[in-house]
C-alpha cells in the first residue's frame, strides 16, 4: 500500500456535488452490475504512445436471474451479475481515451497511473518531464488504487474486483489474473503474499463495506482466503505487521491480521466520526477527520488514543508521512472550479500531538492521491493527471513535472472525423480526431469553459452551454486550436444554460430559470434571443426541434407534488414559442430528449444519494397538439441519454441509452408500443452521454472517459 488512495464514498461525493451542483448527479454511484467481457489479443502498439490505444474487446451479457438484494456475501462470492436478455446485438470495443486519474504507485523510476480503466506506466527518472512508456488494455472497471509488488500491480477496479498486471516489462503491462469482491473494490495493500482489498456499498445513503484477504502466491490465480465485514465503506487503510488500520465512515478500526483466514477486530476509534484518510510513522497514526489530522497513539493497537490534532483546514482529504513531514492535500471546489494545496505539517515536534505546517503549494485541481519517494511527491489530481512536486526544501515545495490526461467525458457530439466531448466539470471541451477509431487523438482542448454540456455544431463552430458562464461560441475550423468567439452571458439569459439545441435557422436554449429561449444565429458569432417560453412553474431541462416544433421535458409542480412533463411548443414563429400540448411524465432530476419519425424518446434519470433509476419514454407526435405517451421501458441504472443510429438501414429500429452504472442498453423501438431490451453492455465507468453514427457508438463514460463501441447485429 502506498499509503494513501482515493476513497469513493461521502467526503468525496460532497466535495464533486459542489463540482457536479448544475447536473445534480454527478454523484459516486456504488454497485455496478457486471456482464462478462470476452477478450482477443491485443494488436501491438507503439510504446512510446501518449494517447492511450485500446485492444478488441467484445463486450456481451450474461443472461441471469435478476440482481438479488444486496447482502454481505462469503469469501469468493462473486458479485450480482446483470439482467436476462436476448443477445441480438453485440457491443464490441474498438477505441478509449481518457478517464478520471484516481491512484499512483512509484517503484524506482517507474510511476504507475491509473487513467480511467487503464494503467499507465511513466518514466519518471527526469522529474521534470514525465514520459510515458506503456499502458494495460482497457480493464472492465476504473482504476482506484494500485499496489506494485516484485513485478506485479495489483489494481482495486470497482465492482470488478481485483485485477492483477504483470509489470515486469513496464512498456508492455498486462492482466494476468484476477479476483471477484462482493461489493466495489475500492483500497488495496499488500503483504507476504497476501492482498487485502478493502470494498464497499452505497444505496439509498446507506453505505456498507468489507475486508477480504487474498491469496496472491500464483498471481496468476488469486484466491480469496478471509473476510471481515465492516461498520461501514472503507476510505482507506495500511497494512502493518499484523495488523491492518481501517479508515471507514464511522471512524478507525484495528483488525488482526496475525492469520489472513481469520481476520478480526481488536481496536476501534469512533469518536471523533468519519476518517477519510490514515498514514502511519513511528508508532502513530494520522488520521484526516473533517477539517482536522488527528494524531494517535498506536503502542496498544486494541486501544487506540488520541493526543493531538492539526489546526482547521477546509477540508483535508489525503495524506502522506515522510521523514519528518507529513503532506496533505486540502481542497475545494466552487462554482465549476476546483483546487486544493498540497500542504507540508512538521510532525517531528517532541511533543508529538503538535503539527505545525512548514509549507504549501497551490494545485489546479482537487488532490486525490499522494505518493512520496525519493524526496519527490507525485500527487494525482482527479480531472488532469500527474503532478511531480520537489520536497527538497518542505517549507517551500516547487512544482517540478507534470502528466497531463484528458479527464472525464460526458457528453458527446460526432460530426465527420472529430468527436467533441464535454465533461461536465472543469475539462471544458475536448476535440479528438476519430477517423481511427481504435485509437482516438486529443487535438485540441479549451479548458475554460465550467460545465460544459453537449454541444451543437454550425458551420465550423461550436455552441456550447456553459451553466453559470451562459452560451459560449468556439470556433473549431482549425481543431487543434479551439477558440471562443461569441458569447451569452448568464446574465443577459436571466439564467444558467443548460442545453442547447439545433433547429432549421435558429438556435434553442433552455434555460434554468427563463424556460425556452429561441437565438438568431444568422451571424454564426454573435448569437442573440428572439423568443422564449417561459412554463408556468418548474424548469425545462433538454429540448429537441423538428418541424417547426420543440418538445422539451421538465418537471412541474402542484402543491407538495412534483412530476415530469413534455412540452409540445409551436415555433413556427420563433419569435412567439407557445405551447400546443403537454404529456406527463414521471418525475426526475434530468432528461434527455431524442426524436425520430413520428416519436420522440425521453431518457429519464432520478438519482437518490448513490441510486439512481429511470427509463424510456415513447410519445407518439404524429399530430403534435394530440401527443401522446404510447410505452415506457424501465432502466434500472437510469437513461442519462438517448440517441438513434444516424443509419438509414437500421433508423427507427434501434434506441441506444447511455444507462449510468449498467452501462449502454440497446432497445428495440421498431414496435413504439413495444421497445425491448435486445443488447447491452457494461461500461468500466458510468456512461452519461453517446452518439451514433453508422455502426460505432460514442459513449461519454464519466470516469471510463470516451468509449468507442462497434455495434453488430446478430443475423
């Protein structure tokens, strides 16, 4: 163990609300389902790549009874599987790029990084210019921790269990092994032979977790020899002598380890509530509480005391002990931006309950992984990669190298050879050349749009929803330099911007607090309102238009009662949008809204805490004033996003859900009254965004980054 590693339950989740407040659900989902993944030799690659290239993948279900209630399981249990379906049509991976960077591991001059569901490895012996040397094909879950041991990485991949890599030849990591956890594997450490893997839940705001020892003497075939079940979702923890410290939600644990089979608690502090995050040194253990390192005496591991603590930071999240100094990050994340120091505390006082900070460095982004070695820092920062920090002088840490991914994607828009991709956080817009789609290439990026939603392209230029930055306008006719051109501010909009939409000469916003707003776009840069609709109460979230009609869903109100609502709006006159019919829908926090033919298909998603659910809508508008809801297909992971394939053979036919956490659901919609599940497949993230185009599907991934998929029908 390293110390130290991203944890995915509450301090975390509060800190990415912040981050996430303009799309409400950008919150850790726990408890992925899991389909098999069928693999093939992957083609070889330059090792040299900074992109990463994926393998051929063939993602299928595995039909099954339904997912039982969650409960904690026996040692090897594997996890729940997924949904019974019929295999008509098959997902196949063909490209991946980016992804949330959660862990680093360090041995020698080898740093190990977990970009998305990869692992990449860096040549980190110039500081100053980290290189990158090789990358693991595409795991079936995101990276969250790693352990390096005697050649191996030893990778805690969500609700994918433990995945082992042979690392021997750093330009060539690859899966060798690997075993399941009943619940998501979230924190890895290893000891003589055996990989403890500390695991966790979350639903409905009630969160659970779990250790299990591993045996790991043929790594090649891990087998589960101990558990233990937890108060609650474990943060973090660190193997020492026989003893494992487990940070978890309801404070520390002490677990003997003496015998791996026969895992038990001796110790507990709980006084103080959640600990996120634990380092020991010296027979002392710092523990980030809340705001404040609490510093405890371990000489008795059953009775763990506190006898000392830090000064108040704002909110304190991971931790390393080095020599005399202990290195903690402290972030925050405010309107869309997020940032945090890495901050350096004198722990070598006599009088050991006091730290005193020495020093500081402002990071760009929220710290989510702390690794020192050999007077160096290599801090993982959650949406931009790799940062190497100098430690020579702690009162003044100098920032010395850096490894730049593309961080998260969400949403996506394909038009010829390039993708555009919006993360819905910091990344601002990404533009990647896809004519090979094996192998996806950032080209250009523009960073400083907060927020960004899905955007629509007109003639070389980009319209992209900003939240609290209003209607941006980039001009994307030279790809690898995006640059902004034309603006709406929020103010102007009396409102945040959350989508935007295409119709034949003119452009349609909604507008969180304003309802739908109509924009002349006749000069592409300096777009301005003409009309809008405002409904009588709630909001509008997404809006399509087709002939001379915008159908946008929303929520309503009446008295304590809130439900879903489809807008029928007449804007033959853009001028003078007005409602011509509306259908109910159920309630949720966000939808998305496709049309084709004589239907429009409405992705609905509610999230409560770490669950979310939803479905399909189908409305028939063959007479718009006469809309009507004719069938509904219930989604267990929740639709975050619909689309229909841009093939004419296949038009009509198919309905692709980007699903969350069950990942792409393919319905067929040929019957409207009928839609049926007909192919699905689990993503290693959550996927929130897709586009189609021909026979390849572009999955925004969240934390998974963009997903290339060949869709195959099964004749």
């Amino acid at each position: 163990m390293n110390g130290r590693t991203w944890r995915e339950p509450r301090k975390l989740c509060a800190l990415a609300a912040w981050v996430a407040l303009f799309a409400l659900l950008n919150l850790t989902a726990c408890g992925t389902l899991e389909v098999g993944i069928e693999r093939t030799a992957p083609a070889e690659t330059n090792p040299a790549m900074r992109e990463i290239t994926p393998e051929t993948a063939t993602i299928t279900s595995s039909p099954t009874a339904d997912t039982p209630t969650p409960t904690p399981l026996a040692p090897g249990t594997p996890p729940p599987t997924s949904y019974p379906i019929p295999e008509e049509v098959t997902l196949q991976v063909v490209g991946q790029v980016g992804g949330q960077s959660l862990a680093v591991a360090v041995e020698g001059a080898i740093a190990y990084l977990g970009v998305g569901p990869r692992l990449v490895t860096l040549d980190v012996s110039a500081s100053d210019n980290p290189q990158p040397l090789g990358q693991s094909d595409v795991l079936p879950g995101v990276v969250r921790d790693i352990a390096v041991v005697e050649g191996k990485a030893y990778i805690a991949a969500g609700d994918t269990g433990l995945r082992v890599l042979d690392v021997s030849d750093a330009t060539d990591p690859h899966e060798i092994g690997s075993a399941p956890t009943a619940m998501e594997a979230q924190v890895v450490s290893v000891q003589d032979r055996i990989a403890y893997v500390a695991e966790g839940d979350c639903e409905g705001g009630d969160c659970r977790g779990s250790l299990r020892a591993i045996d790991i003497s043929t790594p090649s075939d891990p087998q589960p020899v101990g558990f233990l079940e937890m108060p609650s979702s474990v943060n973090n923890m660190v193997v020492m002598e026989n003893y494992v410290y487990i940070a978890h939600n309801e404070g520390l644990q002490v677990v003997d380890v003496s015998d791996p089979a026969q895992p038990h608690p001796v110790g507990a502090f709980t006084r103080r509530g959640m600990a996120e995050d634990i380092a020991i040194a010296g027979g002392y253990a710092y523990v980030i509480s809340g705001p404040q390192v609490l510093v405890m005496d371990l000489s008795s591991p059953a009775d763990p005391q506190e006898i000392g603590s830090s000064s108040t930071m704002f909110s304190a999240n991971v931790a390393v002990v080095a020599g005399d100094y202990m290195y903690v990050s402290d972030g925050f994340c405010e309107f869309g931006q997020c940032g945090s120091q890495l901050r350096a505390l004198d722990v070598s006082d006599s009088d050991v309950g006091k730290l005193r900070e020495a020093g500081s460095l402002d990071l760009a982004d929220l710290a989510v992984d702390v690794v020192v070695a050999d007077g160096l820092a290599y801090v993982v920062t959650w949406e931009s990669g790799l940062n190497i920090v100098d430690l020579a002088d702690p009162a003044n840490p100098r920032a010395r190298g850096t490894f730049t991914t593309p961080g998260s994607m969400q949403n996506v828009t394909v038009s010829g050879q390039y993708a555009y991709a919006t993360g819905g956080g910091e990344n601002g817009l990404l533009v990647l050349d896809v004519t090979d789609p094996s192998a996806p290439q950032t080209v250009g990026a523009l960073p400083s749009l907060p927020f960004a939603g899905a955007v629509a392209l007109v003639e070389g230029h980009a319209y992209v929803p900003a939240w609290v930055e209003g209607l941006r306008v980039v001009d994307v006719t030279d790809p690898a330099s995006p640059r902004e051109v034309g603006s709406l501010d929020s103010s102007v909009l009396q409102g945040t911007v959350d989508r935007v939409a295409l119709g034949e000469r003119h452009l349609y916003l909604t507008v969180q607090e304003g309802g739908l707003m109509t924009l002349d776009i006749a000069d592409t840069v300096d777009p301005y309102p003409i009309g809008a609709y405002t409904p009588p109460t709630g909001s509008i979230r997404d809006v399509a238009v087709a002939d001379g009609y915008a159908y946008a869903t929303g929520s309503t109100s009446e008295g304590d009662q809130r439900k879903g609502i489809l807008y029928v709006i007449d804007v033959a006159d853009p001028t003078r949008p007005s409602k011509v019919a509306s259908v109910e829908l159920p309630d949720h926090s966000s939808s998305s809204v496709t049309l084709a033919g004589d239907y429009v298909y409405v992705a609905l998603v509610d999230c409560y805490y770490f669950t979310c659910s939803g479905s399909l809508q189908v409305i028939d508008i063959s007479d718009p004033p006469q809309s009507r809801l004719v069938s509904a297909l219930d989604v267990p992971g929740g639709a975050f996003a619909a689309t229909m394939t841009s093939d004419a053979d296949s038009s009509g036919r198919y309905v692709y859900l980007a699903a969350g956490d069950v990942g792409v659901w393919v319905a067929d919609a040929s019957d409207p009254a009928q839609p049926h599940l007909v192919g699905l497949a689990n993503t290693p993230g959550r996927a929130r965004g897709i586009a189609v185009v021909g026979d390849l599907a572009y999955v925004g991934d969240d934390h998974g980054g963009l997903l290339i998929l060949r869709v195959v029908e099964d004749l």
